[in-house]
C-alpha cells in the first residue's frame, strides 16, 4: 500500500477535534512523542483493554491476569539483558545535529527511491541492511549510507558521525538518601511489561495452582526513549502493552508459537477487519532473548507496519532471573514422562504475544476513518464516518427528542435512564437532528434513537444506522435489546 499521508494527517485532526487524542501538556507546546486521551479516546481506549483482556483471560482457562509495578528492582533489567543489549544504532548528521535510527534512515531513504520507480535498487538497500544490521556490522551501515548519499532531511548533507548503540530506557532516581554513587538509586522506568510477569511466574504458579502451560497477561505502561518519534501514537516515549507470557515444556515451543500466531491473528480478525489489511513479517535478527519471532503488521496509513510481536523466547529470562537472584525459577511437573515417572523440575520455556494498545488504537482509528461524498451535483453534501467496531465504540447509542418541547425531552430522557445501566449512551436536544446525527457519525457511535411526535402515540422511535444510515421505526422497549445484541 502507497503511503497516503494526507488520510494520515486528517485522522490526527480528527482525533483532537473529537475529544480522541490530545498532544501532552499542548499549552505548553505540548512534549515530543507523548499524548493524553480525551473523552471518547479514553473509552475506546478502554474498550480495547477489555476487550484483550477478556479474550486472554476469560476465554482461555490456563491464562491469569496480574497487575505489576512499574518500577522494579534495577537488577531486573541486568538479568533480562536491556542496560547492556536495549538499544538501537544511531548516527548523528554533524551539521544539523540531528539523531537517527540507523534502520529509520536507510528505510525512508529506499521509500524515496520506490516512490521514484527505482525498485530493484531500493530492494537492494532492504537488503544490505539487514544483513549488516544482523551482524551488527556498524562500520558496514556508515558505508550503505555514505555510498548511496544519504542525506539528513534537516541539513541536506551527507556529513555522519560513527553509528553509535544508544540505550532506550529512562532511568531516574529512587528514595531521598543521597549516595556517593548515583548509579546505586538509578531506577528504570520499565521499557516492557514482560518483565514484571518473570518475576512474579512463581508467585502466581503457586498460588493459582497453576499447571503448565499455562499463561499470566498485564496491560500496562512502558517508557522507551525513542529517538525517532513523529508518527503520532505510533511511536510514543510513554506507551502501553497488553502483553502475555505463556509458559510451556521446553521442547514444544514450535508448536505453541505456530498456535499463539494463529490465535492473535483470530482476535484481530475478530473485529472484522479485513484479512487484506494484515501479514506476518518475520524477524530476521532475532533479539538477545528468542529462538523465533514475528510481528503481526496491519496496513496503517503510513504503510505496513507492526502492531504486536509474537516471541518464542525460551527460558531466557526465567533463567537469567534464576540467575541473578539466585532463587530458582523452576517447575516440577507431575506429569509422567515416556520412563513412566515424573518428568521433574524444569525451567519453562516462554512464547510471548505483545501488542502495544496505542498501536492497536491508531489500527482500529486508521481502519474506521472513512471520507463520504454523499452529494449530488446540485446538492454538495459529505460526512466523516468512524465505522468502529460496535464492540470498540465509545458511545453505543445517541437519544435525540426531535424537538426540545411537547414532553419529547422527557420520554428521551427516560429511555436515556433505561439504557445507560446496559451500555454508554448520549443524549443531546441541541441542533438540527441532522446535524446531531453528523457529529455521532465522526466518532464512530453505531445507533441512533430520536423521539418525535408519533412516539407519544405508539411508543416507537426512529433508528438511525451510522454504517448505512438507514432509519426505521421499532417499539422503545426493543431498542436495549437491537444494541445489547451487537455487543455481546
Ligand atoms: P518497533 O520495532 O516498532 O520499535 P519493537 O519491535 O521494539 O517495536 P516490541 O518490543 O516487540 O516492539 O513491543 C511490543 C509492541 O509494543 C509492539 O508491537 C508495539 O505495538 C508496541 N510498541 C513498542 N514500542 C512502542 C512505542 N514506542 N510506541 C507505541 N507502541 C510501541
């Protein structure tokens, strides 16, 4: 898919002037790379979660939830490998002074040439890359970017530092004692959730009495010191993670990676999203912890992009936990092995699936935002539609008497006071009905209900399709039930 900036950069308007998405403190300028959730963002933010979070843990019986702190003991990120292996390669334009990711560089350089038809050559780039970024060949990098003539967007020169690994965590300070060595109350803000499930596997193990395999999930936030971030909520420094780890039998980890892959995709899929829109990629340099690994990549506007990794990361971190805190991380398995006894203790192996929530925000935006030309050529008409997923919605249903006087407001209202128990209502007696309708449309709520004059005679109202806008009378006391179908 060709990049269509322009859908791009309508959907962040329309994000901040709906009540979706804010840039962070924006009256002081707002803070690279950092945003808050509005009114209707925060619900659909929520109803995202809840979603995952029901999938993963309701529905799968071997999978329990937990809720880890953010900050964790500093050895943590010794034994799991990010002080020393938690970084990108870097280059910095002398003149401009400006920082890029190596890969971010070389990538954009090479859309440049697709987009001016020098295919093969872009293709070549791609993949002198990769091979030199798995063999962490830095000298190599410098070289694909001075040959090709690469130049920073800022300076328009060709003038590099050395590519330099720069670690992606934020570190600050922890108690009040001061300390001869700073380094000694250095704490790091967690750059992934993962972590706080390692350290709690046995915990839970043993007081959920869990049997392997079995899974622990987490939602929450994580902080990486992104240099290259300017693509909205793609790329944030404060982000969230709705992340799984499932522990299993080392030795069958193929067949649990082939099985989560397929799982994840089912649920994105679930939300009747296109196939089409979706593709695996996998991973050509593995990262320090996995013995395979993919990302599941959906069409963003911006063009395929990852929206949630799936890792086989086998006992690595359990070991190195075991390791570090010297308390042991293993399993005992009564299960009996092919000698007819207990097959005994054992670390477990690991397959994560992570999906960062924000990514998967900016998914469901980009796939719901829809341009309508409804004209005609005497009558120009058009309207933005969020075609959300009924599931997903911020507001299920609007209520609208017709018009603000002979009693409509007040039998309105008590549908409004019947429904909201059930489901997220709006009630709005302002403007014309076609107008109201118009501003349900731009943030994605799928019904509508007006009162009118006839409601008073037979008790029915009008229903309003957001999706077809297609109107049709039914009785009041099936409206609860039309959309409690569409969210169960
Ligand atoms: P990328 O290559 O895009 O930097 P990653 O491979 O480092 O991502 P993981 O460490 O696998 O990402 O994290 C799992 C998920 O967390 C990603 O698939 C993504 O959805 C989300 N994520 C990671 N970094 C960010 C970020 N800076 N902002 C928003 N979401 C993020």
């Amino acid at each position: 898919m060709a990049n269509d900036n322009k859908k791009f950069q309508a959907i962040i308007s329309h994000c901040k002037e709906y009540g979706f998405i804010f840039p962070s403190s924006e009256i002081y300028d707002g803070l690279s790379a950092v945003y808050d959730y509005g009114q209707y963002g925060s619900e659909l933010k929520k109803n995202i979660k809840d979603y995952w979070w029901k999938s993963m843990t309701q529905l799968h019986e071997n999978i329990v939830g937990i809720d880890a702190a953010i900050f964790m003991h500093p050895t943590t990120w010794k034994a799991s490998g990010h002080v020393d292996n938690f970084s990108d390669p870097m280059i910095d334009n002398k003149d401009s002074k400006k920082r890029y990711r190596v890969d971010h560089l070389i990538e954009g350089f090479a859309e440049e040439l697709e987009a001016k038809g020098e295919l093969e050559r872009a293709k070549e780039i791609l993949a002198a890359m990769d091979k030199l970024i798995a063999a962490s060949d830095f000298d190599g990098l410098k070289k694909l970017i001075e040959d090709n003539k690469m130049k920073c967007a800022v300076s328009g020169t060709s003038n590099w530092t050395d590519v330099r690994q720069f670690n992606l965590m934020f570190s600050t300070e922890f108690g009040s004692t001061a300390s001869a060595d700073e380094e000694d109350n250095k704490i790091y803000l967690r750059p992934e959730t993962a972590q706080g499930i390692f350290v709690n596997f046995l915990n839970v193990q043993k007081t959920g009495r869990m049997k392997i395999p079995f899974g622990i999930a987490q939602i929450g936030k994580a902080f990486r010191n992104e240099i290259v971030a300017r693509q909205f909520i793609f790329r944030m420094r404060e982000f969230e993670q709705m992340e799984m780890q499932f522990f299993i039998k080392p030795g069958s980890q193929k067949e649990w990676y082939e099985f989560w892959k397929a799982e994840r995709m089912k649920w994105h899929l679930s939300l009747g999203i296109e196939k089409e829109k979706y593709r695996f990629h996998d991973h050509v340099k593995l990262a320090h912890y996995a013995d395979a690994a993919c990302d599941i990549e959906y069409d963003f506007p911006i063009g395929f992009k990852e929206v949630e990794g799936i890792h086989s990361r086998t006992d690595f971190d359990l070991r190195n936990h075991q390791e570090y805190s010297k308390k042991k991380m293993q399993y005992f398995d009564n299960d009996l092995g092919p000698d007819g006894k207990p097959i005994g203790n054992y670390i477990p192996y690991v397959i994560e699936t992570s999906i960062g929530l924000d990514r998967m925000f900016l998914l469901i935006i980009s796939n719901s935002y829809t341009e309508e030309d409804l004209g005609t050529p005497e009558k120009p008409d058009s309207r933005v539609v969020l075609k959300l997923p009924v599931k997903l919605a911020p507001i299920k249903l609007g209520i609208f008497p017709l018009t603000k006087k002979d009693g409509l407001p007040e039998i309105a209202k008590q549908i409004m006071d019947n429904a909201k128990n059930s489901f997220r209502c709006f009630y709005e007696e302002k403007d014309a009905i076609g107008k109201r309708y118009r501003r349900m449309d731009a943030i994605g709520t799928p019904f509508c209900a007006t009162v009118d004059h006839q409601t008073k005679e037979d008790n029915t109202v009008t229903i309003r399709y957001r999706d077809s806008m297609l109107q049709e009378r039914v009785d009041v006391h099936k409206l609860i039930e039309i959309v409690e179908k569409q969210i169960f």
